[in-house]
C-alpha cells in the first residue's frame, strides 16, 4: 500500500494512505487543494496543491474530484506543456519482459563495455 507523508499544523509530519485523501482539482485540471483528517489530532486540513502535488497525488492513487467539466479536466490533468512537446518514436511499447531483459543486461559487464566501446 502507498503511503503519503504530509504536515499537519498541529502534529507535523504524518503518514496516510491515500485513501484518507480528498483532491480537488480546478478547471484547468494543473493545480488545486487537497484535504485531509490528521489521524493524530483528527483536525481538518486542506492544503493548496500546485501541478506538482496534483501529479504527486494522482500517481500515488488519491482520487480526483474537480470543480470543472469532468471530460476536459482528466484530459488537462497531465497535459505537457507547449515547450515539452516531442515526436514519438515509432516503436514497438515497451513491455515487462523488455525491463527484466534490461535489468540482466545491466548485470553483465561485458554487455556494458561492448555497449560503451560502440559509443
């Protein structure tokens, strides 16, 4: 299970699943507020949550509830922005067999020499 850590004004640090975790995001899907019951002092907090913490939360598992169209805000939610734009490669999508062969390749020095004496 995944664990969040955030800061309760009264308590500090505190640790929670992400399930204990409301996110609400705003129109433009990039930043918003998240809310939380401190399980030490049972406050309610709501903290401001900027593009960062919104793809933080997001990839942690905290479910998303907006105060904008639906469609449109998962569509904004991890939008590159216009600087960031890159052609794709055409290749085949990358699969788990591909990271365990990589990860054994890595292993082997004589594939990493061969790898960097090519370079």
């Amino acid at each position: 299970m995944t664990t969040i850590r955030t800061t309760c004004p009264r308590c500090g640090e505190v640790d929670m699943g992400p399930e204990a975790i409301v996110l609400s995001v705003r129109q433009n899907g990039r930043e918003g507020t998240y809310r939380f019951t401190c399980p030490v002092c049972f406050d309610d907090v709501e903290k401001r949550a900027d593009r960062k913490i919104v793809a933080l939360l997001v990839s942690a598992g905290v479910d998303v509830t907006g105060t904008g169209p639906g469609p449109s805000r998962a569509a904004t939610l991890f939008d590159v922005e216009d600087g960031d734009r890159r052609e794709r490669a055409e290749a085949p999508p990358f699969t788990v067999d591909d990271l365990i062969d990589f990860h054994f390749r890595l292993q082997d020095d004589r594939y990493i020499q061969d790898f960097l004496s090519k370079q």
